[in-house]
C-alpha cells in the first residue's frame, strides 16, 4: 500500500468491488476512518480470513464454514428433490423465498463452450453419482434463464433422464438474461412452485 496516499490506496481498492464505485468507495474509506480502528480491524480481519474459512459443503459444493452446510446437515429437509443451481449465491436467493424444502446441488460452472466448459468439462459425475446412489425422486434444474442456463438445463434433462425421475425447470417469472439473486423471493418462489416436466 503507498505511503503517501494511503486513502487513495484503500479507494482503489474498495472500488473494485461490485456495485462500489469510486464516490462510493471513497465514502466507505473516510467512513471506515471516521469508525475507529477496531472497526476497520475487524472488517480487515473477516476479510482477509474468508478465503481459508470459507469451504464447499462436501456433499452439496455450497460455500460453509463447515464440512457439510446447515441445509445438507437439516434432517427435516426431503431428501427426495433436489435442486440443481449454478452458484452458491443462487442457494441463498432461493432460501430466501422459503418455501423449498429439498436439497441443492451446486453447478458452480455453466455449459459454454465457448468458454471451454464443453460436455468434457462440465462437473457432470458428482450430480449424478448423488442422483443415482441417493433417494432423489425430483431434480429440479434451476440454472438461469440465459443461453448457457438453458443450454445446461438441456444437457442435464439428457443425462439424467436414463435415471427414471422427475425432472423439472424452474418456471418464467424469473426474467430472460436475468440472475437469479436479483429476483424478489416471491417472483421466485412462485416461479419455483410453477416449474414444469423437462
Ligand atoms: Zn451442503
């Protein structure tokens, strides 16, 4: 960090961050300033500590602190559907509209080729060695409405269709191109209840 422009340095920074631009983040270093040091320690702290504290549930890929995460360790929770998301952060916007009660199982990659994640690529076995070993009845393939979300809802209908079991898609009501974090839990939780045969 420059010694001289030490606030400038810490703006560069925050502005980096999604959503943060350069007013904002130079808002957030006077304000960090003007909090005290043990608040700007212990944000530092939980910061620089995220990424060794944070790991993938071991059976689901969600991001926890622990070896499994809450909703894989909650034995109120139907083992019988399971819900197929492409990021962590998707497990959190459809928890947030509360009413699905099955598992997930986290993607943490899409369908695109052009990217270089072809069907040789795709982190296809562990769904469906849990598919095939589980007591999964549904799976629910609630990838985004975009052109990679529905290419890989295509290509996970094809794969998991030889296992006999109910595959459904998450129904409209979530926005085409959209994410699904920045749909309201309702729209959302509807568009889940509404999903239909793939
Ligand atoms: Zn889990």
């Amino acid at each position: 960090m420059s010694d001289d422009d030490p606030i400038g340095a810490a703006v560069r920074l925050l502005a980096r961050l999604p959503g943060v631009g350069e007013k904002s983040a130079r808002r957030m270093a006077y304000s960090l300033l003007a909090s005290g040091p043990s608040f700007a320690k212990a944000l530092g702290e939980a910061v620089a500590t995220l990424p060794e504290r944070v790991r993938t549930c071991s059976i689901c890929g969600t991001y926890t602190g622990r070896e499994t995460c809450a909703i894989c360790s909650d034995t109120q929770r139907t083992e019988e559907i399971l819900c197929v998301v492409a990021r962590p952060w998707d497990v959190d916007a459809l928890e947030r509209a509360g009413t699905f009660r099955g598992r997930y199982h986290v993607l943490h990659t899409l369908l695109d080729p052009l990217s270089g994640v072809g069907p040789e690529q795709f982190p296809l076995d562990p769904l469906m060695r849990r598919v095939s070993e589980g007591r999964t009845r549904e799976v629910i393939v609630a990838t985004p409405p975009t052109v990679e979300g529905e290419a890989t809802a295509l290509f996970l209908a094809e794969s998991l269709r030889p296992l006999g079991i109910s595959l459904t898609r998450i129904a409209s009501g979530v926005p085409h191109g959209g994410d699904l974090e920045y749909v309201d839990p309702i729209t959302l939780g509807r568009a889940l209840e509404g999903r239909r045969g793939l």
